[in-house]
C-alpha cells in the first residue's frame, strides 16, 4: 500500500447533485494530482495541486474543482453532476513537482450517478 | 496534444505462457514512459523507462524502449494468475509534472 487514502471508497448520486471528493496524500508529499478513469479507459487528468495552488488542468469543465489544504490533503468537488461523470476517481500524490516516477495512487473513490 | 496507444486491449493466455504488451506514444518533449499495474483500483508503479535500448527487469516482468520508433514494450515471462490485470502505460505530460494514460490492456491469465 502507498500510503495514499481516499474516502468515501464509493456513492451513489443522482443527476444535478454536488460531490466532494476527499485525499490524503503520503506523509511529506505536497504535489497532488486527481484522475478521472472510466470504464474501459485510462486515468483522465483533471488537475493538479502543488503547495495549496492549481497547477496544471486537464480538459474538464469549471464544475471541477478542487482545493488543497496545508497539510497537502486534497478534495475534488464536482457541481451539477451529469451520467457521464461515473468513474472512479484517482489522487496520487509525490514528493516533488517533477518526479512523476514517485506518484503513488490512492484506492479511488467509485462514484455513480443515477 | 500527447498521446498514448496501447494494444491489444484485452489479452486471455493460460499459465506458463509469456505475453508482450505494446505501447505507442506521440509526445512534446519526451521524459520517459512509465509502466503500471491495476488490479482492483490503485495503479501500482512498475517500471520508469528513459532511455533506449535498457532493458529494466523486475521478476518475471521487463521492458524495454524505442525512442526512434516511439514506442515500448513489456514482457511477462511464465505468466500466473496474480497477473491478471489491467496494465497501463503512461507519459509524463509537457510543462507540469503528471501523466498522459493509454487505455490500458486487461490481461486475464486462466489456470
């Protein structure tokens, strides 16, 4: 295990709710990135954090968004959830910005919207 | 815009036999290509490649990259049933520091 955790491990939400997503990262890491895998696909890149500031974003709608904290935990919230927004949602986190070879992931959170 | 191709999708082999997982990438600045393994949910890392031509080698697995043909490969050797599961291939993004995922082979190793 890495040491990464997220909650819940799954829910159930219906068309037009709201989501708050919840990471916490390994101990001293302070760069978190959430993904967004589908069924069938690949993690999807939504955005990064790195020392409580957005640092990158992928190509999802302003509805995503995201926070994190000064203990480098980390929350996705997403507005107005729409069926196409079932998957499971990654956070990794790293020690550093650039090491993309350390990024550890957690568990997920299975989210489905009925 | 970065992109990763994976193939095949989907793989079924029996025990003992040894598989060969493809992975294709188009990319702005190229840094490396990472391997990862998913069982339930968490990718798990396995191999970090950056130049060409090294093979990296954990157990029974390897891999091994072209950077001129733009490509990577990974082997698993006498094959069980613990690897079953879903292998990903990724590149780190251009500019900030996370990953550009193919869609992933799901390998389904029966006994």
């Amino acid at each position: 295990e890495t040491g990464v955790t997220q909650s819940p491990t799954h829910l159930i939400k219906t068309r037009g709710q709201q989501v708050t997503l919840r990471c916490s990262s390994q101990s001293g890491h302070n760069t978190v990135s959430w993904y967004q895998q589908a069924l069938g696909q690949g993690p999807q890149f939504i955005f990064q954090y790195y020392r409580e500031e957005e640092n990158g974003r992928g190509n999802f709608p302003p509805r995503f968004s995201g926070l994190q904290f000064p203990n480098y935990s980390s929350e996705l919230n997403v507005n107005a959830l729409e069926l196409d927004d079932s998957a499971l949602y990654l956070c990794a986190s790293s020690l550093e910005q650039t090491r993309t070879d350390t990024q550890y992931f957690g568990p997920g959170t299975r989210l489905t919207v009925l | 815009e970065d992109k990763v191709v994976q193939s095949p999708l989907s793989l079924v082999v029996h025990e003992g036999d040894t598989v060969t997982l493809n992975c294709s990438y188009e990319v702005t600045n190229f840094r490396s290509l990472l391997w990862y393994k998913q069982e339930k949910k968490a990718p798990t890392f396995l191999f970090m490649l950056t130049s060409s031509g090294i093979e990296k080698k954990s157990g029974r697995l390897s891999s091994i990259l072209d950077k001129k043909e733009l490509f990577s490969i990974l082997n698993i050797t006498a094959t069980q049933t613990g690897d079953s599961a879903i292998y990903l291939c990724a590149v780190p993004n251009s500019g900030y520091s996370t990953l550009t995922f193919g869609k992933g082979t799901m390998l389904l190793v029966s006994p």
